[in-house]
C-alpha cells in the first residue's frame, strides 16, 4: 500500500471517533510544531501541541506517529509527492476552510519553468551566496515544492536556496512546514496575512537552522535579522 493510502486508512481510523477534518488537521499542526521545536524550541507551540494531543488517546497518538513515519518514507523517494495536498483535496476540506484551492501539481511545474527558466541562478547564487523563492500564500508548499525539485535537477546546491512559504491558515502552513522540512529544504514559513503582514507564528525548516553558510550570506547581504541558527 502507498505511503498516501497508508495515511488517509490511519485518518479515517482515527476520523471514525472524531471527525476527519479535525484529525487531519491536528495531526498536520502537531506534527509541524513536533518538527519546529525540536530545532528551534517555542513554548507557545509547545502549549498549542500539548492541547490538541490531551484530545486523544494513546492508540490515536501512536497513529499519528505512524503516519509522520509514512510521510517521511515519502520524501526518501526520488520524487515525492505532495501526499498532503491530496488528502486535503481528497477529504473535501476546501469546502470548510477560507474555499482554498491548490494549485495543481502540472501548473506548478509550468510556472515553475516559465519563471526560472529566463533566471540564471548560477550567477545570481555566485553574486549573493544565495537564491531566495517566496510564495505568499503557499497551501501546502506544492509550487515551492516544484521549484525546489526543479533547481535540483539543475544541479543547483539546494543549501543554496531559500524558501519562505506564508499562508493565513495555520493549517496551509504546516502543511507546507512538513513538505519542506522532509524535503531537506532551508527556509522559513510564516503563518501571517500576506496582505496586512501580521505574523502570527513562524517554523524554521531544520535544514534551515543548521545551515550556516546560507545562514551568514543573508545576514550579510539581505540585511535579515534574527535568523536563529544552531
């Protein structure tokens, strides 16, 4: 069975005593803050993760870990996939959450090539130390996702990229946290509004954390403060 069929069968389980939306949204956010504060500790998070899981059995927080241990067997594939962003769809949570749709994965990859095609990211990464890509208002990370699998078929260093996801939703958030997380990306996403620029939360990417070198060349070049840093 794939991993996606693996997760959406634990979900359901779960789902089963609860309510799917409910479930699959709990465990992408636990997730996520589980990932965020084991490389960058916010005890607000830490809060948030303890009151959703106070929710649930042991048998359900078990299934939660399995189901982080099939997404990460995902993204040790060649080419992962953006499971995530299929259950959403799948589920039918665009009907109850702000009508978000994604943006489907062959688009994507044409925006993807239309935009980075006409950029040479070689010379721009030799300038700067860095490329930075930003979606503000990222769902579950799928464009960024593109991007990234892009470059590295380019044989651009990945270390060399900086990704910034942002989305009003929480939930979009995380989604797109896990994504680049597992995918071994550096970058940073915001759960905010794009448009008034409040920010309500922020997840730094593990990579991102220990990423020295990138870390240096945008403190130095971007003027970007603040970037914690193991």
């Amino acid at each position: 069975m794939k991993n996606k069929e693996l997760i959406k069968q634990k979900i359901l389980e779960i789902g089963n005593k609860k309510n799917i939306k409910t479930v699959f949204e709990d465990f992408v956010i636990c997730a996520a803050y589980a990932i965020s504060n084991s490389v960058y500790y916010d005890q607000s998070k830490e809060d948030q993760y303890l009151a959703i899981s106070s929710k649930y059995q042991n048998e359900d927080l078990d299934g939660f870990a399995e189901m982080i241990a099939y997404l990460t067997l995902e993204y040790a594939k060649e080419n992962p996939r953006d499971i995530l962003g299929e259950l959403y769809e799948e589920f039918g949570l665009f009907n109850s959450i702000n009508r978000q749709y994604f943006t489907p994965e062959h688009l994507c990859n044409l925006m993807t090539q239309i935009t980075l095609e006409n950029i040479d990211v070689n010379n721009t990464i030799k300038k700067k130390g860095y490329i930075s890509i930003n979606d503000p208002a990222c769902g579950s990370g799928r464009t960024l996702l593109s991007a990234l699998k892009y470059l590295e078929k380019k044989g651009i260093d990945l270390d060399c990229v900086f990704v910034e996801g942002d989305d009003v939703s929480l939930f979009c958030a995380c989604m797109t946290y896990l994504n680049l997380s597992l995918y071994g990306a550096s970058g940073v996403v915001k759960h905010q509004d794009t448009l008034t620029q409040k920010v309500y939360s922020v997840f730094y990417t593990p990579q991102y954390v220990y990423n020295k070198k990138l870390h240096e060349n945008m403190q130095d070049k971007s003027g970007i403060e603040e970037i914690p840093l193991a």
